[in-house]
C-alpha cells in the first residue's frame, strides 16, 4: 500500500477496538430493552467525539410513543451526555448524571422533528476523539 492510501484509509468498526467496545456496549443494552418488548429504529449510530465537542442526529418522532435512546462510549470517556430538542429547538429531555452509558427515555409530546445531541462532556486526559455509539429503541402507545 502506497503512502498516500494508508493515510486515507480509516479502518471500519469492526476493525477498531474502541469502536467494537462501544458498540457491543450499547448492543447488550439493547438486548435487555427487546426482552421487555421494546423495539429499535434506524440502527446504531457510530461516532467520534472530542471532549467539549457533540454530534446531532435527527429523528421524526410520533407523539405519543415512548422513546429511550442508548449511548455507550468507549475507555476514555467519563462523562456523555445526551439531550433531545424538539423542532424549536426547546429541551424536551436529557439524561440525569454523570456516566459513560447514558439512557434517555421520553413520552414524544407530539410528531414531530427532533434532535438529539450527544455531547461528551469529560474525559481521560488525553482521550483524544473518544468512539461511542447511540440508539433509538420506542414502545407501541
């Protein structure tokens, strides 16, 4: 392999520990959340983050429903956050405490666009870009 293309390859998930951990993090969560019925949407989410840095996806929601998402960050992180905006962009939830594996469930208020960012707040000295991994798991009303 040339110079040039090993700078530009980025190897997949699968090939990155930390991503692997992550996402086999928020798989197990989701496990427990299907044995209780719950259902998931839209598949898992993989990022890189940075501390003091977020990453916002966007979701149309039905009013009604109950919604959890899950979040599972790699060694590194201490503390990820996650908050949902509605389409006005007002706080309609954000998980509580300080954790690596945070959980955010919320009755959606009406249909509509949403916004959840995930926002790592603290980390290990020198974490660099820390991987995580987000998904939107709901309940039938």
């Amino acid at each position: 392999m040339n110079a040039l293309a090993m700078l530009l390859w980025v190897p997949p998930a699968s090939a990155d520990p930390a991503m692997r951990e992550a996402q086999s993090c928020v798989e197990s969560k989701l496990d427990e959340l299907y044995a209780q019925g719950w259902r998931s949407r839209g598949g898992l989410t993989r990022v890189r983050i940075e501390v003091d840095q977020s990453h916002t996806s966007e979701h149309v929601l039905l009013g009604g429903f109950d919604v959890t998402f899950r979040a599972c960050a790699a060694r590194g992180a201490i503390d990820l956050d996650l908050v949902l905006y509605d389409d006005d962009g007002t706080i309609v939830a954000k998980d509580e405490g300080m954790s690596r594996d945070p959980i955010l469930s919320v009755k959606v208020p009406r249909t509509g666009r949403y916004r959840l960012v995930t926002y790592l707040r603290k980390a290990q000295p020198r974490a660099g870009a820390v991987p995580a991994a987000v998904a939107l798991t709901f309940q039938l009303p």
